[in-house]
C-alpha cells in the first residue's frame, strides 16, 4: 500500500484495512461517507508509515510532525493533499500533532507501557483523536459530543490491542501495562504464547481480559454520546461500534484467545451488530443526560486544550 494509494482511492483503504468503518460507512450519505473515508484514509497512511508498511515512513511522519509543528499543510504530500478537508472542516491541527506523537512513540526500539495511565494517554493520541476529528466531519461541534467521542475511540483502541498482543510483540511492543504482567518484554509474551496455561500465558489472559473490561467503560460512555450526533451519523457510528466490541466479545469467549489467530467479526456478526445497534436510536427520544464521567479522563488532562473540554 502507498501514499499514492490512498490519495487516489480512500474508499479502497477502508475497504481493505477498515472492514468494520467501510460496513458502518454504508449509513452515512454520498458527502458525509466520503468524507468520513478521506479522514480514515489520511489516519490510516499515518499508521501504516508508522508500522513501516510504507518506504521511509518513520520518515515521513518526522517530517509531517515538523510541518504541523510549523503550522504548515504544504510541506508533505499527505498534508497537502488534506489541506482542503482541513480548512472545510475546521480540523484541529493540535489534535492532529498529537495523534502523530502517539504513532511517534511506536517508533522506539521497544514500546513498554509502564501503567494504566500510560495506555490511556496512549490510546488517546492514536484513537482518541481520530474521535475528535470525526465529530467534526460528522457535523457536531459540541462539546459534550467530543468528550464522548474520545472515549469511543480509546475503547477500540483498547480492543485492538487485546486482538493484536501477540503481532504487537513480534515488532517489539507491549501495550498491556508492565504493573498489569510483571513488566513481561515482547519476547517474553511470544513465547507465553506457545504455553498459554503456563504462569505468564495466565497472568496476560488475566491482563487481555482487565484490558476489555476497562473498554467497555469506554464503549458505554462512547454510546451515550451518539445521540448527540445527526440521525445517520448515530446510526452508522453506532454500527461500527457495536462491530467493534463484538471483536472483544469473541476474544473472551475464544478458547485460543489472545494466543490463538486474528480475531475477525463475520458478514453474520456484522449484521447482527447492525440490527442491534438500531436499538440505540431509541436513545434519541428526548431525556435527560447524564453528565459525562470525568474520571474516564483523569489522565487526559495534558491535552484538555485540544478541543475535548474535560
């Protein structure tokens, strides 16, 4: 996959390396969907570089970190070729920065997340931003939509890194955090993977499923916010949630679990998510809302500034 690529054909991206965002993008309109898989193309380019799936991409993402510490959109063909949704938009370029520091970090010869405050801040800076820039492409300003939002992103974030321990370790990271798995290396998780009833394969089933407990409070604060969003937004976001989260659903009911292979959501699973998430339009009869649970931002408060107003 190349830059060209994905400047070419976003639609193609998403269908390839989002499945859950292309089955939920369905819902949203010509102009919204659209504009929905640019963004997702430009976040996924950015992971890609930092994956090393793209030629000299921790390159890359050096220079578009320069760039947008300059306030420039011209000085990358990433950049410039988003400036237009930017400025339509209205995106912040903060937001933006911070979710490339967070692939940033990725690039360390091995990633150790210490604690639970670290994987937050972590899954902010790669997911939960992506959150923010979203609510604006979805047409929602408000600020208690975006506090939500956030929280919907960590949560997939958090998912995905229980999917994906064993493939995050091959490449040096471990995003569970050491107080949760006696400070394990990546190597030591492959290798619990070929005994996962031994003491440390335990203690990371132990850790994968604290992991997905943590996300859907995440995830539950994430739905209480859709119905800020327009009536096909809601729907659709809701979808790719409910897709989302079935992926932690299937790890805790999987015998293999994190050890076993590559946790998928089927078209029948897909569809299921689909009639269940209509349930949640309910949540736009008028009611009174809760107030959000700041203390699912104890340890954002370092990026309050970036739009989110916790």
């Amino acid at each position: 996959m190349t830059t060209k690529q994905v400047l070419d054909d976003p639609e193609y991206i998403l269908a390839t390396s989002g499945e859950s965002f292309h089955w939920a993008r369905r819902f949203l309109g010509k102009k919204m969907g659209q504009d929905a898989a640019v963004l997702y193309a430009f976040c996924r380019v950015l992971d890609d570089m930092a994956d090393g799936d793209i030629p000299d991409g921790p390159k890359h993402l050096e220079n578009i970190q320069s760039s947008l510490n300059e306030g420039r959109w011209d000085q990358h063909p990433l950049l410039a070729h988003h400036a237009n949704m930017v400025s339509e938009y209205n995106l912040s370029t903060e937001v933006i920065a911070s979710l490339v520091e967070g692939l940033m970090d990725d690039q360390a010869p091995q990633v150790l997340l210490q604690d639970e405050e670290a994987l937050i801040q972590y899954a902010y800076k790669v997911a939960g931003t992506v959150g923010l820039l979203m609510c604006e492409i979805l047409n929602n300003s408000d600020p208690r939509a975006k506090l939500h939002a956030v929280d919907l992103g960590i949560a997939m974030q958090l998912t995905n890194i229980a999917r994906d321990v064993v493939e995050d370790a091959k490449m040096g990271r471990r995003y569970l955090p050491g107080t949760w798995v006696s400070d394990m290396t990546p190597e030591d998780i492959v290798a619990a993977a070929d005994d996962p009833k031994g003491h440390d394969g335990v203690q990371i089933t132990l850790a994968v499923e604290r992991l997905l407990a943590l996300a859907e409070k995440y995830y539950a604060s994430g739905r209480a916010g859709l119905a800020y969003l327009p009536f096909r937004a809601h729907f659709s976001i809701g979808v790719a949630a409910k897709v989302y989260r079935q992926i932690g659903i299937q790890l805790l009911r999987s015998k293999r679990s994190w050890h076993g292979g590559r946790q998928v959501t089927s078209k029948g699973s897909k569809m299921f998510c689909t009639l269940r998430a209509s349930t949640g339009l309910l949540r736009r009869i008028p009611h009174i809302r809760r107030p959000h649970n700041q203390r699912l931002h104890t340890w954002l408060k370092p990026y309050k500034h970036q739009g989110g107003g916790w």
